[in-house]
C-alpha cells in the first residue's frame, strides 16, 4: 500500500486534473452556448431580411434586386448550416470534456477513499496498541497487588 505522503500527493495531482478538467468542460459548454446564440442571431437575421424583401416585393422590385435577395439567401443558407455544423462540433467536444471531467472525479474519489481506509487501519492499529498497553499495565497491577 502507498505511503500516507504518496497518497496525498495523488490525491492533489488528482483534484488539479480534476479542477483543469472542469475548466476545459466549462470553457467547452460556454462555446455550445456561443455557437447556439449566433445560430439564433443568423436565423433571426434570416427571418428579418425575408420579411424586408416580402415588403420590397409589395412595392415591387426589379429582377437585379431578385437576383441579389437569391443570392444572399443562398450565402446565409450556407452560414446557418455552418453555423449548425460548429454546434455539433461544439457539443462532441463538450460531450468528451464531460467524459474527461468524470474519469478524473472519479481518480480523485478513489485515491480519496485509498487515503481515508488508510487512515482507518492506522488508527484501528493504533487503538489496538493502546489496548494492548492498557491490558499489559492493567495485568502489572494486578500482579503487583498479590
């Protein structure tokens, strides 16, 4: 069994791994969370430029400016799929910073749990010493009193 020092020192390797793995798995779902807000703002603004063009179209519009309405619609299609690609990306990536954060949570609470059974049978051991110290001063006295 490791040293009481060793399994300290496992221990504190083990919660910084776990303290940088939960800064990587914080940092990957604030990057799902910006990667959904600017799909929502690309979509918003798609939205918003069908109903311009629905009004421009009212007033009536020329066939350049149809072509141009396409073809922006055509690039912002583009950028909203894109942007759906990053989200996926974003959430793989949160999904094996999760995974990461857990494996390292679980190294620290096992180390954790090494270091209080050791302390357990030391002190177990120890108790059983003094025992042993009190039984022997216990039959001393007894043997001395005859």
């Amino acid at each position: 069994m490791a040293s009481k020092a060793q399994l300290e020192t496992l221990i504190d390797l083990a919660r910084r791994e776990t303290d940088d793995a939960a800064k990587r798995l914080g940092a990957a779902l604030k990057a799902v969370d910006d990667a959904r807000q600017k799909h929502d703002m690309l979509v918003g603004y798609r939205e918003e430029y069908v109903n311009r063009f629905q009004d421009a179209q009212a007033a009536g519009i020329t066939p350049m400016a149809y072509r141009n309405f396409q073809a922006f619609m055509d690039k912002l299609d583009v950028a909203v799929k894109g942007q759906l690609d990053m989200i996926t990306r974003a959430e793989q990536r949160s999904s094996a910073e999760k995974l990461a954060w857990q494996t390292a949570e679980r190294k620290r609470v096992s180390y954790s749990t090494l270091n209080e059974r050791a302390d357990a049978a030391a002190l177990k051991l120890e108790n059983k010493r003094d025992q042993k110290q009190m039984d022997e001063h216990a039959a001393r006295q007894a043997f001395y009193k005859r």
